[in-house]
C-alpha cells in the first residue's frame, strides 16, 4: 500500500479528519507539513498550540507533535510561555480568524509589537465557523451571516496590514488557491526569528459557501478571480504578497541584551 | 542551632521571595494595587537568576503564559488583584482541567467592580473556590502574617506540583503592606514534578489520590493537551458522559481525597474555650490578639484557618462543641460565615462580624468588647 510522504506527520488515530467536504483547512495543513519538511523541522521539537475554532484543530489532533489546544483566543500567549522556557522548540500557532484577530486581537496586536519569536499562521475563513457562520472581524462589508442576515454593516480588518505595523519581523497574505507562494512564505518564516504571521484566506463550504450557494470549487475560482498583489488591489479584493519583512532581534535575544548587556 | 536567617519584609515582598525560595523561575503578570511589589520584586530578582520575567498586555495573557511555561516545565506564577483575578478565572478554569502547576496569588481589595482601589477586603474567597465554569476545586491558602506569606507560598507551590494543579493563595491588603520580621530558613522544600515512566498516559491514573506524571513539551511525546474534555492520552472527547465524569471526579478526588494533607490551621485555647472565634488572613492577627485582651476574664478559642479550600473542618466541629457561641469577623458581608454556619451545623449559635470598605481592619478592641458581651 502506498503512503502519503506526509502520512508520517498525522496522528493516524485522529485521521480520516472531521473537516467538512471542501474546506481548506487539509490545503492549509498540507502547506504547512511541506513547508516543515523542507525547513527539516524534528516534529518533536515542535510544538503546535491551537485556540477554539476550525483552524484550531489543524494541528491539535491531527498532526504527531506536541500540542496545546487552549481556551479561545489564548493560543499566543500559552506559545510566548512556551517559547519563553524553551527557548529551542519551534512554536506554531494555527488558528482561525476569530481566534486570532477577534478574541485574541490584543495579544496578537501585542506578540507583534513585542516581536515575541513565534510563528502564528492564521486561517481567515471569514466568519466564526465552527459555532454557525457567525459575522467575525474580517468578513467583507455586506456579506450575510447568521448574525447578519441583512448584510454585514461593518468593515473587515485587514489583520496582514495591522500586524505588520505593530512591529512584526516577517508578515504575509495568501489563499488555499495560492498554495506555492503559501508554502514559500511558510519555509521562510520557520527560518526566521521573531514575529512572523501568514494569513491564509480560506473558503468555508459549509458557512459562508452554503450561505451563498458557491459550491467549493466556485469558492476556489473566487479566491483567484478576488485577489490581487499587495499594492495592486482594490478595497474589495484581497490583497496577496509579503507586507514586510524585517531583521530585528526577536524578544528571547532582547531579553537576553537586557540581563547580560 | 538555627540556620534561619532574619528579614525585614511586607507580606508582599515575602510572598515573593517565598517563590523564589520554592524555585519559581517563570512570572508573568499585570499591574495591579495591591500586589504591584510582588511583581516588580521578581522583575528585579528572576532574570539575575537565570528565570523569566514577562509583563502581560492583560491578566488573561498572562495566566496563559503561565500555562505554556509550566508545559515548557517552569514553575510558574503570578499576583493580581480582584480585576484582574476575575481575568485569570478562564485560565484557571483552563489550567484545572489541563492539570497545569501553577500559582495565582491574589492580594484582594474591596470590590466588587473596581471597588475601592487597594482598600483591604476579605470579599474573593468564594471567587476563589469556585470562580471557574463548570464542576472543579483547587487548594487555595491563605496567610495571616508575613510569615505566612512566606511559608505557605512555598507550600503553594509545592502543592501545585505535587497534586498537578492550579492553586490560589489568598491575601489581602492589610497583610501585603504589613511589615515584620520573617524567619527564613536557609533552604526549603522543593516538590519535584513526577515525570512518566513507561508508557504511563499523561491524563488518567489508577489511584485518585495521585495526579498522573507530567511529561514535558520537547521531549517526543506528541502529547495532547486540551482543555476540553480527553481521555487518558488527551484524545477530546466531547460527546461521551462516562469519559467526562471519569475525569471531573478525578480532578476533584485529586484534591479532595488530600485535604488532611493540605489542611493547615493554628488553634489556640480551643479546649477550654468559653467562646470561639473563627477567622483567616488579617483578621486571624486580630482574633488572637482579642483572646489576649481578654485574657484572665473571658475564655477564648481561636482557630485561624491558613487553608480555605478545602476546609479544614476538625477544628471548627471542636471549638464549636466546646463554646457557647462562635463568632466570624471578616472583611465581607458574609461568605467565610457560610461555612462556619454549615460545619457548626447548630452545635452552638453562630454569630456575624462584618466590616466591609474603607480599606479599615477589624481592631482586636472590637472584637474584645463583641466577644464580651457574648460570653455574658
């Protein structure tokens, strides 16, 4: 019987995974497993700390490392105590767009500011999905939810953009239907110190395609027809590329200068 | 004889370098009157010992970074106050279900709300039992001099390693800001965490008295930690009854079925006690220098509870089948009442002495004159 190379890195009993026909959470999860292989990261230096979310469960069962799966919103700052004590192991948060820019809003903003040495991928589906398809803070204006049946009257985030201004070392934006540049962006970032964060605009079969009637592939065909490179796209498209990328010392070396000079 | 050494330190400065003394190497928190001097105490002391210090953007940031230390195999900890001990109960909530070490140390003031800011009150102590959604317990302590505070943080510790839990430790402004002489042995004991053996799982265990070992991140084992409910190998499990009753009750047996253990109280005159007094932090210094006021006239019994979670019941069922009343002063419109009242369960009258705001102590005068009038 022939394996998948990447078998060795899923959990075999959390497999076949719970995630919805059409998702992209098993792109995202194969961009990253890729990017890791490459980069010859030891899974068992690894360690992967999840929120609440679909995203969340990315890594927490289904990858064969180390994991945390935390309360919602809380995964960087459970990875920065890790990262903090163990200086040594590579720490990845995958987390959703509610989990990270909503809930966890203030210690993103912050972990970027701090420039704290983690990488934190987050998987922007557009609404809360997990809990039905609720509005969340990166779902486009007029887009109906189940808390906006009327359209949403509010603006999204541009989490890229905010991220990469608070002060983070490595930023980028991509989608499930840009998945070379993703696993590029990935492998760069795992080779880098300090605050590093990709986003991955991801279709939502279920909550938003359902809500819309665009079957997975459609949602696909979106994602390509709706994005554009970063400088080149308008204030309705998704904007695609690397935000910024920086080389200043990640919060374990500035610790370090402090106490040691 | 001796190999203790004397300090001059405030309740919040010995609840600091209790930690130390316990081998806390890892504190992240936020500003907070008054518990702010714990803090700033390991700011300066934690990276010259090769530890980590960290200030949160917010109490909730800081108990999670608590819990991925402590994975990372820290012992770890932090202080807030009211506010912010409100913040730190889903972390809380997280780490008793995680069976994470680890220290919450809450200097309360009067609340509720921003209440009045750095103003001594007694009014978390329920907060402190059952804060958190959903069925749990945890050891909390509570100090009643700087001795204490020294003392019991390192048996807070401690205790949190030994039993893989969160713990509470209960002070209050009154006692942070006191300043006396502390007895500082030169060494003291450190409760190793259990690391597994085998293929011992990471979440379950055959005796219930004993938590499972801890095995720490890095080290291959593809653990899986959730703070939902999971197996004995962290798998979730989120829809089957007897998984999830198997583990609750475990993570109460844990603590319960260790309460003599963990039970720690000071009883005086309790034998031949004509009235008794029930009482914990500040407010136990001033119940044991009312029965001194009033030594010669009036019996008194004092129990001075130093665990409030959970209770040491013994010496409350014998003050009370030896006093003919017993009284509750507190800082609080009534919680530490509750139990006195439920453990007495009418052996003998209970009575109320409540102060609450001002930030003012209970003055042992008062109490003196109160305690008068009930032995008649």
């Amino acid at each position: 019987m022939s394996v998948h190379s990447l078998h060795a890195f899923l959990r075999p009993q959390a497999l076949p995974t719970v995630f919805c026909p059409g998702c992209g959470n098993g792109l995202v999860a194969g961009a990253i497993l890729r990017a890791l292989a490459r980069a010859q990261v030891d899974l068992k230096k690894a360690v992967f700390v999840a929120g609440i979310g679909c995203a969340a469960w990315i890594p927490s069962p289904h990858f064969l490392a180390d994991s945390l799966h935390v309360a919602h919103g809380r995964a960087i700052p459970t990875a920065l105590g890790i990262k903090l004590r163990r200086p040594e192991l590579q720490v990845i948060v995958v987390g959703g767009d509610g989990d990270i820019a909503g809930i966890g809003g203030n210690h993103l903003l912050h972990a970027a500011r701090r420039n704290a040495d983690l990488l934190v991928i987050m998987v922007n589906n557009l609404v809360y999905a997990m809990t039905g398809g609720q509005v969340g803070p990166t779902t486009p204006h007029g887009l109906p939810t189940s808390t906006t049946p009327y359209g949403n009257p509010e603006y999204p985030l541009d989490v890229a953009g905010v991220v990469a201004a608070a002060g983070a070392n490595y930023v980028a934006r991509w989608t499930t239907a840009h998945l070379g540049p993703l696993e590029q962006s990935l492998l760069k970032a795992l080779g880098q110190e300090g605050f590093r964060f990709v986003e991955v605009v991801s279709p939502c079969p279920a909550r938003v395609g359902g809500r819309l009637a665009m079957a997975p592939v459609e949602a696909m065909k979106w994602l390509q027809a709706h994005s554009k490179p970063l400088g080149q796209a308008g204030p309705e498209e998704i904007a695609l590329g690397e935000y910024v990328e920086r080389t200043r010392p990640g919060l374990l070396r500035a610790l370090q200068r402090v106490v040691h000079g | 004889m001796s190999s203790k050494v004397r300090r001059f330190w405030s309740g919040n400065i010995a609840v600091a370098e209790g930690a130390l003394a316990a081998g806390v190497d890892f504190y992240a928190g936020y500003p907070i009157t008054p518990s702010s001097e714990i803090m700033e105490h390991m700011a300066r002391e934690l990276p010259k010992r090769g530890g980590v210090f960290l200030q949160a953007e917010d109490e909730i940031a800081a108990i999670f970074m608590l819990i991925g230390a402590s994975w990372a195999d820290a012992r770890a900890m932090t202080a807030t106050s009211g506010p912010g001990f409100s913040l730190m109960q889903e972390g809380l909530g997280m780490a008793v279900m995680t069976e994470t070490p680890l220290l919450v140390v809450d200097v309360m003031r009067v609340g509720p709300g921003t209440g009045q800011a750095s103003k001594a009150a007694q009014g978390d102590l329920m907060q402190a039992r059952w804060g958190r959604h959903g069925d749990q317990i945890l050891p909390v302590f509570a100090p009643s001099s700087v001795q204490d505070c020294f003392e019991l943080t390192v048996l807070a510790v401690n205790t949190a390693e030994k039993l893989r839990t969160p713990v509470v430790l209960l002070s209050d402004e009154l006692l942070a800001h006191t300043w006396e002489t502390v007895q500082v042995p030169a060494e003291v004991e450190r409760v190793e965490r259990r690391r597994p053996q085998g293929n011992e799982p990471p979440f379950g265990s055959p005796e219930p008295r004993l938590p499972p070992p801890m095995p720490r991140l890095g080290d291959g084992h593809a653990l899986l930690v959730t703070g939902s409910t999971h197996d004995p190998w962290g798998m979730r499990q989120t829809s089957d009854a007897q998984t999830h009753r198997a583990l609750v009750e475990r993570l109460w047996q844990k603590i319960w079925l260790n309460r003599t253990e963990l039970s720690r109280y000071e009883a005086v005159g309790v034998e031949e006690a004509e009235v008794g007094i029930v009482a914990y932090g500040s407010v136990g210094r001033s119940a044991l220098a009312a029965r001194k006021l009033l030594a010669g006239n009036v019996r008194v019994g004092v129990v001075v509870l130093k665990t409030v979670w959970p209770l040491p019941e013994e010496p409350i069922v014998a003050l009370a089948e030896q006093a003919r009343a017993i009284l509750v002063p507190e800082l609080s419109l009534g919680q530490l009442l509750w139990d006195v009242e439920r453990i007495v369960a009418g052996r003998c009258p209970v009575l109320h002495f409540s102060k609450v705001g001002g930030g003012l102590p209970i003055y042992p005068e008062e109490l003196a004159e109160k305690l008068r009038e009930v032995a008649g």
